[in-house]
C-alpha cells in the first residue's frame, strides 16, 4: 500500500513539474483568446467638429460655400497577401508612404492565432507555402518592427527612416519564443 501511495504522489508531482514549466512556457489558452486592434489609415484622422472659441457663431444671410480641403493621403509602395504557416493566417499587407515623409506597414483583415511572443518582422526571404516556410524568415536578415497588436483587425507599424526597403521582400507575423511563421506575405510594387 504503501508503494501505491508513494508512486501516485510521485506521478503528481511529476505531472505538477510539468504543468508549471509547460504551461508558462507555450500558453495554450492563448489559441482560444484573441486580441482586436482598429486602427484607423495613418493620415486620414477624422477633422474635430469642436471648437475653443467663446464667440457665440454668427449666421450670414447667404452663407459661403465650404471649400473642401483634400488632404493627401498615404501612397502604397508595396502590396502583399498573407498565406498561412503555423496557424492559419490571413489577411493583406501594404507598405504605405505618409505625406509627412514617414512609412508604415499596414495590415488589414488580420486573422490569425493569438500567441506568445508575436512580432511583425520584415525579412529578405522568400515567401514559401506549407510547412517549407515555417522556419526561413531568420535564416537571413530580418527587422522587427515590434510586438504583434493583436492577432485580429487594422494595424499599423511605423519603418523607421534607416530600414531600406530594397533589402526585404516579405512581412512574417513571427513567433520568437518558438521561431516559426505564423503567416507571411510577399511583396511586390504596388
């Protein structure tokens, strides 16, 4: 009896061991939780209707016409779709010019996974289908435009100014802590 005993308290000490080092670890509840980010097209903010002025408004018996004010909006460099790696994964991406000299990388119709440790990375490899393209992304040069926002919905992550364009040919959604694609697109001249 007393071996039973001490063999069942052995297996749940090892099954506790196990739980407290593989749950931190890969977060599977993570598969069943999702993360929604709207983020509005960098240079299109709706103009404010409010006003700090205390003059009551005046009303002229023929009003003026409004002239409409065009402000420029974002010109798109590069195009992309994702396909999906690890976790199915769709959704577009597109490299966009602001009219402030600025870049970013805009992801529309994000659908993937949540994750650990997610990143948004441009790297100079080939986008490949299937299980061939789910580890290729750090095998040459890479920049992490930082922390996935979330894993559903719009997004945008500001390039800075010394990342050449030239030198990157597709966008991963990347898992640090397990090194794998989640998804990848390729990019082409828009």
């Amino acid at each position: 009896m007393r071996r039973r005993a001490a063999g069942i308290t052995a297996a749940v000490a090892a099954v506790t061991v196990v739980a407290a080092v593989a749950l931190p670890l890969f977060q599977p509840w993570r598969l069943l939780t999702d993360r929604v980010v709207d983020e509005a097209l960098p240079g299109t903010a709706p103009i404010s209707t409010t006003s700090s002025s205390t003059t009551p408004p005046t009303v002229s018996a023929h009003p003026a016409k409004p002239t409409p004010v065009v402000k420029p909006r974002p010109k798109v460099l590069l195009i992309g779709k994702l396909i999906s790696h690890e976790h199915r994964t769709s959704g577009t991406v597109a490299v966009l010019a602001l009219p402030d000299g600025g870049r970013v990388l805009r992801i529309e119709n994000l659908d993937t996974s949540d994750g650990p440790d997610l990143k948004v990375w441009l790297s100079d490899a080939e986008v490949n289908p299937g299980r061939d393209g789910w580890h290729v992304f750090d095998d040459g040069a890479y920049r992490s435009l930082g922390s996935l926002k979330g894993n559903r919905g719009n997004q945008n992550y500001p390039i800075p100014a010394d990342v050449r364009l030239d030198a990157f040919r597709s966008v991963a959604i990347w898992c640090d802590r397990f090194n794998v694609s989640f998804g990848a697109a390729g990019l082409k001249s828009a």
